[in-house]
C-alpha cells in the first residue's frame, strides 16, 4: 500500500479501504488490508475461489467514482479458467488477474466466504394462534353434462360455495387454462386455496391442486439494512420448519440507507440496481428455507415483509429520493398488498405478498412489526422498545400514548467507521472484560466457547483466528475501558496510562488501546477516533429516546426491549454504563431478538395481527428528530458516558462507575474547556 496519489480502493461490505499503486491485483490489495477472499491455487487463476464484484458508479458517502475503466480487462486467465470451467457469474471477476487501474469500489459476494458474517437473526418459539389468510378448501364437483352446459370453473366454483360458503369467488387469472386437467387429473376432486384477507374483501382462489392437497406454507421476512432474515411456515399448523439469513447485498451500494439513497440520486440505474439485488436475495433465501424443509416452493401461498422504509421502498422497486431530505415523504404508509409475481419472487403464482404498514419517513415496517410483536402500547408502565441498527427506530409506550422516532446512529454499532471493526463473523471479538488495576484484557470471540484465559482457548481460536471486533464487543470494550479509567466520562484516552502500562500507547497525536495482539497479523487497537464514532453513535440514539421521554412527560422507563440481530447480543449492563439508553434496573432492559421478524409472522399467521398492527400505527405518534430543537442539547449531554447530566441511580446500585469530574461552580453541562489536544482527538 503507497502513498495517498495512487488509486483509492474500498472492499464491501467491510469498508476496509487503501490506496495501491496501478497495475496491483485486485487480491494483493485485499490480502494487504485484511481483506478476506479465499484462493486454494495461490492466484494462478485455477480455482475460482477468489472472485469478487467490481462496482461502477459514484458513492458519495465515499467520495469516489469507481468506473468500468478502472479496473484491467479480461485477462488471459479469466479466458483459461472459463473455457474450461464455464463462464462467471454477470459482475463477477478473478481478483488474482484483474487490477487496479483507477479508483474502485469492490465487493465480496457472500457466496464466495467460507468464514462469512454469522447471521443472527433466529426465530423465536412463541406460540401464535392461527387464523391465516389462506384457507385450503377441499371439493368434489360434478362432472360435465350435456344437458346442464355449466363450465368447469363455474361448477367448482358452485360447489366452493355450496362447501365452504365462499360466494363471489374471485378466480387467478393463471389458474384459468390450467383448471380442466386439474379437474381431470383429481377425477374431479380438487383442493383450491382461497386467499381472504380482509373480511369485507372478495375472496380470490389462489391455487388449484388435484385431490386433496392439505399442506400450504407461507414466509415471513424481515428486509434489514445489514441482513435479510426469513421463516417459514406452516399455515396450517403454525409451525416453522425452517429459518434463514443472509447479508443484504444493497450494503455493496452503502453500508447506511442514507448512502444508499445517494447512490440512487447519482446513478441513473441505482435503483433498478439494488431493487434487483434485494429481491435475489430474497429469492435465494426462498430456495435455501424450502430445500432446508422439504417444500416445493409452488406450496408458499402467502408472504409478509418488513423492513425500515428505504428498504421497503426498494424492496417495492419505489424510488427512495423522496426519503432522502425533508419532509421524508414516503410514496405509500399504509399496509401493500401484492401480488409475488409482480415483485419477481419466486414461489407459487397466484401467492400474495402483504407489507405491514410504515409508522413514519424513516420508522419503518420493521418497528411496526417489533411493536406488534412486543406491544408497548398495551403496557400500563412507560416501556421503551428500541431496534438498533444503523438507523435506530425507538418506539415509548404505555396504555393510552405511544410515540416513535428514529435516531441516526450510523454504521458504527456494526463495526463499520471502526478501526478493527467487522460485522458478527467467526473471529470476531464480541466479549471484553478488563482488569482495572493490570489494564489486561480478557476475550471471548464468535465460534469459540472459551474466555482467553480459559484452557483451549488458542488451539479453538486458530481455526479463524482472531480478526477483528464485531458490535456486541465494541460496546462492551468501550464500557470497560471507561469502567477500567482508559477513557474518562468525555471520551478521552487517559494519556497518564502510557507511562506505565504498554496498553495505553501514543498513536499519532492521540492515544490508543492495544486490546489484542496477533502474531501474524496487525494489533487490534481501540483508537480515540473509535471511541468518537461510538459516541456519536450512542449519543444519537440517547438524544431520540430522551425526546420521546419528555413528550410523554415521563422521567423514566420501567422496561426496556433490545431489538434487533445487534440489540440481541448486548449485555445490558454495557448499554447502561454507556448511556446507551436511559436509567433502568439491568434486569427490566432485555434482549428481544428479531422482534420485527416476530411481528412479520405473528401477521403470517394470523389475519387479525394485520388489523391491529394497522390500527396501532394510525395512533402512533410520530415525532422528527430532525425538527426538534432539543434534540441537539440531548446529543450533546449523551456524548459522555453515561450522560452529562442525567443520573442513573438504579445502575448505581449495582455497578460502580467512576466518580463524576466536578464542573467549575457556575458552568452549564458541556462547558468544561477539553484536555489539550482534546478536540483533534474528536476527529
């Protein structure tokens, strides 16, 4: 890697980027940076493990224009190995042949990582009770006769009605030359799927199948900014047979949806782009449940989708620009109801798709899933329910009021804009203790049980090796490092340390923390730019959870709810010393899980779910965070930890935090002039 004149590359969705000279291939330039992309034959062009995606087009959060030129052309080893191995994937290129001509933005596919992000999105057991949209209703219909000159759909459709009471029956238009040699091959016995969402709708059959058919099965999927979580279900039975998750490939167009809606203003296909890439992965996510359980994709007769609103925009194939800027005008708030066909999935055609209703411009169809899943509005105490992700969506409730915003958290949480950050992936750091008298960090990483100071721990670790720190571990590094005296109340790394510990060491014109060191591979450091991320981070979603608190006129939370892959793997401990969020006993702060994916099938299985989620909503109070003149104060007092000026007395009473610095008497919260050098450390 040279100096900064030579082309800037950038990997996704690990951000990781650098700048390497012309004429470097594409895999050297990955090796160098961390990068991980797999090469069994040494870059000889044998494999074909080591393709990658060159992407084209401008990325404004990036600041660079990545164009078709700036990558070599086809080499002679791309030509060697698809003669005799067949041609790549459309986009895909041998990373060990093709080089950097100009500046590039590179993405990994998922399907080429063998140590790939562990998607942590599971289903949880609750029991829902049924009463689906789908009814699979079994008839025996009289054969043709010639003095009674009735069609067949019309005598099916008599004897649905006679059966099962369903009049005006709406039919398919793809089951219309299909209907004869059903009834032919049933010997006129058949089972039709009756799709009836709305009790006041028109029932329409869906499907027709031969003889009695008494299986049907639906999904449900919660589209996340960073990952793509599905189930599937039984509609008959409730049960779900099989669940899966993938990262979303959009990431490779912006790790945020902010950025992905750059992308589409600067791109004239930017859209089409990533609507197309979203809906590939949820059809291979599809194919993945179905081959899992042992289902004919034919069998999925109904769908429910989440996701916040860039997402559910997308999804749709809806330009998102309008999202981009106030007012945050969304094209449509209300519940979708679709068709799969029309949204190119691939499943049976006459399945319907239904998207749960948007709250607001940037509190999407996942937070009104979550809410439905977890129903603060219902509780009689103040009940905060926050999904964190890159754009954290909030919603306070109890009995009576309820309101939502969203918060800008970024990408930080997820390991992006950190310096050894990565998303949740084997190796990855995701538990932290340090000793407040040694400095001396303990481990714990994803894919092995053990501590680092537990026997086995290495021998386990040497399968991935020790990569980098992943969400759950950068708050928890974070907490300890402030618990430990590293960082003070402000965020600031403790410079007096470096005198006696190798922990703490100068790093430019800051301090950093040497939280790890890997023999064959660079040091992981937590870097006085890190812990500003972080506090931006957090401060952001602080400042919304504090402006939905004072509209409701409430100094505090009985009960708080994590959601979320990331919300699932935080200790609540940590949230609370970081001021993550507001004051509350740890043991009323719990891990939800993927409460918008709960949502999601709640509203598969059951149509009344629907209802509710649609009332609900329409009485949510939304509130912009971009239009409150508070929010700043709020931000600014969050960027301590915990809080500049809010105390926490219940966390008090069970963890020691470090003694508050007393303000000059007189000075306002925020006041106090910064160590020298303070203010260059916030970057």
């Amino acid at each position: 890697m040279k100096n900064g004149m030579d082309p800037l590359i950038i990997f996704t969705p690990s951000g990781k980027r650098g700048h390497f000279p012309v004429g470097t291939p594409i895999l050297d330039a990955a090796r160098e940076l961390g990068v991980y992309i797999e090469s069994v034959c040494g870059g000889r062009g044998i494999c074909g493990r080591c393709q990658v995606e060159t992407q084209f087009g401008k990325f404004a959060k990036h600041g660079i224009e990545s164009l078709e030129e700036n990558a070599s052309g086809w080499s002679a080893k791309e030509t060697r190995y698809t003669d005799k191995r067949g041609p790549l994937k459309d986009g895909r290129r041998l990373s060990c042949s093709t080089t950097i001509q100009g500046p590039l933005v590179v993405d990994i596919p998922a399907d080429t990582v063998i140590n790939q992000q562990t998607i942590r999105k599971a289903v949880d057991t609750r029991i829902i009770t049924r009463n689906p949209a789908i009814q699979m209703c079994y008839v025996e219909v009289d054969e043709p006769d010639m003095h009674k000159p009735l069609g067949d759909l019309d005598r099916l459709k008599l004897m649905i009605e006679k059966d099962w009471g369903y009049s005006d029956l709406l039919v398919s238009q793809h089951i219309l030359p299909q209907v004869q040699q059903i009834l032919r091959d049933g010997k006129w016995a058949v089972t039709a799927a009756i799709h009836r969402d709305l009790k006041t709708s028109r029932p329409t059959l869906i499907a027709l199948s031969p003889g009695l058919k008494n299986e049907a099965y639906g999904i449900a999927c919660d589209i996340g900014s960073t990952t793509i979580a599905m189930h599937l279900s039984s509609l008959l039975s409730g049960q779900t047979l099989a669940s899966a998750g993938t990262s979303n490939p959009q990431i490779r167009f912006g790790e945020d949806v902010m950025s992905r809606v750059s992308y589409v203003m600067m791109n004239p296909d930017g859209q089409a782009s990533m609507t197309k890439a979203v809906r590939n992965a949820v059809n291979g996510l599809i194919e993945q449940v179905c081959t899992e359980a042992g289902v004919d994709p034919t069998d999925i007769l109904d769908s429910v989708f989440v996701g916040n609103p860039i997402m559910h925009h997308l999804f749709l194939g809806i330009d998102p620009t309008e999202l981009g800027g106030a007012p945050f005008a969304l094209a449509v708030s209300g519940a979708v109801h679709t068709w799969a066909t029309e949204i190119d999935l691939h499943m049976n055609e006459g399945t319907r798709v239904y998207i749960i209703p948007c709250i607001a411009g940037h509190v999407g169809a996942d937070a009104a899933a979550a809410t439905l899943s977890e129903s603060p509005h219902t509780e009689q105490e103040l009940t905060l329910l926050v999904d964190v992700g890159t754009n954290a969506e909030i919603v306070l409730g109890r009995e009576g009021r309820t309101l939502a915003c969203s918060s800008p958290t970024g990408p930080a949480f997820e390991g992006a804009e950190i310096s050894c950050g990565q998303r949740a992936a084997p190796g990855a750091i995701e538990r932290v203790r340090i000793d407040p008298q040694t400095l001396e960090p303990k481990i714990r990483i994803i894919g092995v049980e053990q501590w680092s100071d537990e026997p086995g721990f290495s021998e386990a670790a040497a399968a991935t090796g020790i990569t980098g720190i992943c969400g759950s571990g950068i708050i928890e590094v974070m907490a300890e490092m402030f618990l430990a005296g590293i960082i003070d109340e402000d965020g600031v790394v403790d410079r007096s340390k470096a005198a006696t510990n190798t922990r703490v060491f100068e790093d430019g014109r800051t301090f950093s923390y040497r939280l790890w060191e890997t023999p064959d591979g660079p040091d992981i450091r937590v870097t006085q730019n890190d812990v500003r991320a972080i506090q931006m981070a957090k401060a952001a979603l602080y400042a919304g959870v504090k402006l939905l608190m004072e509209k409701q006129d409430m100094p505090q939370v009985s009960k708080i709810s994590l959601a979320g892959a990331f919300g699932t793997f935080i200790d609540p401990k940590y949230a609370l010393v970081l001021g993550l969020v507001p004051d509350c006993e740890i043991e009323n702060v719990k891990a939800v899980g993927n409460a918008a994916g709960t949502g999601a099938r709640m509203a598969l299985l059951n149509r009344d779910h629907r209802r509710e989620i649609e009332e609900t909503v329409r009485k949510i109070e939304k509130i912009e965070t971009a239009l409150e003149s508070k929010f700043q104060e709020h931000f600014v007092n969050a960027m301590a930890f915990p809080n500049k000026v809010d105390r926490f007395p219940r966390l008090e009473m069970q963890v020691k935090l470090p003694q508050k610095r007393q303000e000059p008497e007189g000075a306002e919260a925020g006041d106090r002039p910064r160590r020298r050098g303070g203010r260059r450390r916030g970057g």
